[in-house]
C-alpha cells in the first residue's frame, strides 16, 4: 500500500506535485486546468497487473490524450465508483456525468477526459482487458459506460471496488485477485442489461449468459429455466447459445462447479472445511453424486485429492 498526500506541500507547489508525481508517474494522465487551491490524498494498493486506489481531491480536470497512449499504452479498463461530489467522464462518443454512487467504465486503451466539478472522493480500480473482455466483450466500444446508483448489481460492485481500492479489509495476494474476479462478473452482469438481449449478437449473449451463470454458480437452484427467465429469452435459445460453447448447460454447470470445489479444497484457508461444506458452498445437494463426479474429474475422492494437495 502506497499513499500520496499534498498535505505536507506547500500551497503554491501542492498541484505541481500531484500533476507530477501522481498523474504522469502513477496515473498516466495529464492535466488541463490549474485550480486556484488545491489539496489530494491518494491511497493504492496492486496485486500484480492489478491496482487499487482511492482518492480525495478538489475540482481538477484529467485528460489522457492520443499521444499520452501512443507512448504509455495501457491494456486496462478503469473502473470509478464516485462516492462525493459530481465529475464529468467523456471517451470516444459519450459523455456521462456521475453522481454520487454511480459508476463509470473508461477504456486506457483510448484517450478520454475527466473533469471534477468540486472536491471528489472516488474509489478505481485499473483491470486488464483480458479479464473484462472476456465476459463483457461489449465493452470493447471505445466509449464510456455509466452504471447508475440503482442497477440490480451496483450495490455488490460498490462493495467490491471499496473492500479493494482502500477498505480496512486487508486481502493477500490470493484474495484480491479473487475478488476482482467477482468484481468483473458484476460489471459484465450490470452493463449486459443496457443490451437488449433479444438484439445481442449470439457470441455476447453467451458471454452474458456465462457471466451471469458464474455468479450464480453457488445456487442450487441455478437452472436452465431460470437463467432464460433472467434474461427474457427462450430455453431453445438458451441451449443453443451453450452449444456454441461445445457443451451442454448441464455440462458447463458441473465442470465449474468442480473446479470451484477443487479450488476450495486445496486452498489452505479453508482446510477446517469439511468436503461436504465446500460442495454445498458451490451448490451440490447431492453429495453421492458429488463424490462419484469429482472421482471422475480428478481421478480421487476429494478427500484423498485434498490430502495429497496440502502434503
């Protein structure tokens, strides 16, 4: 964890230094208005590829120009969660203005602009394409999206971009990368709902479906039927979105559901666990059918695979 403050700058040198030190070293993005007063706090965190900060400051424009990305590209989307004051983000054709508990996605790849129209508190996360990309691929537009305050799904990503950008939660290296993965599936979960899914082309439709599946992974009462139902489409369509994937919704469901076990059992933060815990955590009802299909996946029963892997 990393903190900038100007509060230890003299006044006249305190913009200076976070144009400096923060936008140009950290950020990758300049500025293009000087404010008269001015004060910030930025604390980071990063987990590899990953990185986290949250941020206070008063009213300030950020802009990352065509030749700032030509000489620094930067294959990340960064995700804001506003939480004080109102700012502005405009990219490619879209201009959004955010309010308090909205959220914006922008794209590093592209230039975009960023104007905060009074003192700020914001939360950010900076996540690689490939993992955005591949359960939202929509996003890949060029334009910024809002998730406003009231979807379905932007409560969850509040709570995620908040526990990794500056809660009092301290994640391992194990954890975080965890939770952003979480945190990608809500932002796909949120952003397919501005997609008609009646007017998807069928390869993002899949990945909606997918997303969503992913989330639900841990729900007993995942179905077929009620995946349709969540997205207002038909089984049949359902079914063939999955065979796209070379395998049935069945299929999909129990493989992902016994690397999640997988996962689970040789992760030592949860050796008190028993088997049969970690397999009703990731939705088996059935634990006969449990053992009989994890045997068949990894070649031992779970307790003995366990026991291997934490030797």
């Amino acid at each position: 964890m990393i903190d900038w403050s100007t509060d230890s700058i003299r006044e006249r040198e305190r913009f200076s230094f976070w144009r400096e030190v923060v936008c140009k070293s950290v950020l990758h993005v300049s500025t293009e208005s000087t404010p008269e007063k001015f004060c910030a706090r930025m604390t980071g965190r990063s987990y590899g590829r990953l990185r986290f900060a949250s941020f206070d400051c008063t009213d300030h424009e950020l802009v990352r120009t065509r030749q700032q990305v030509a000489r620094m590209p930067e294959d990340y989307y960064v995700i804001t969660l506003h939480l004080r004051g109102r700012s502005q983000f405009s990219q490619g054709d879209e201009t959004v203005a955010l309010e308090p508990n909205e959220i914006a996605i922008v794209d590093g790849m592209r230039p975009f602009r960023i104007a905060f129209m009074e003192p700020v508190r914001r939360a950010s996360a900076v996540i690689p394409h490939a993992m955005i990309d591949r359960r939202a691929p929509w996003l890949r537009s060029g334009s910024c999206r809002k998730i406003a305050a009231n979807s379905p799904f932007a409560d969850l990503i509040r709570r995620h971009l908040s526990h990794l950008a500056g809660g009092k939660l301290v994640l391992t290296e194990a954890e975080a990368p965890l939770l952003a993965d979480n945190l990608c599936n809500l932002l796909a979960l949120a952003t397919a709902r501005d997609t008609t899914p009646g007017r998807m082309r069928p390869e993002l439709m899949l990945e909606a479906v997918l997303a969503y599946c992913r989330q639900e992974l841990n729900n007993p009462q995942l179905t077929p039927a009620r995946v349709a139902a969540h997205f207002g489409i038909s089984l049949r369509t359902l079914h063939s979105r999955f065979q796209q994937s070379g395998q049935s919704f069945g299929r999909w469901l129990l493989e992902n559901r016994l690397e999640a076990c997988g996962k689970t059992l040789r992760n030592p933060h949860f050796r008190n666990d028993s088997v049969s815990e970690v397999a009703y955590r990731w939705g088996f009802n059935d634990l006969s059918h449990f053992n009989r299909a994890f045997r068949s996946r990894y070649g031992l029963p779970p307790r003995q695979w366990r026991a291997l892997r934490q030797s």
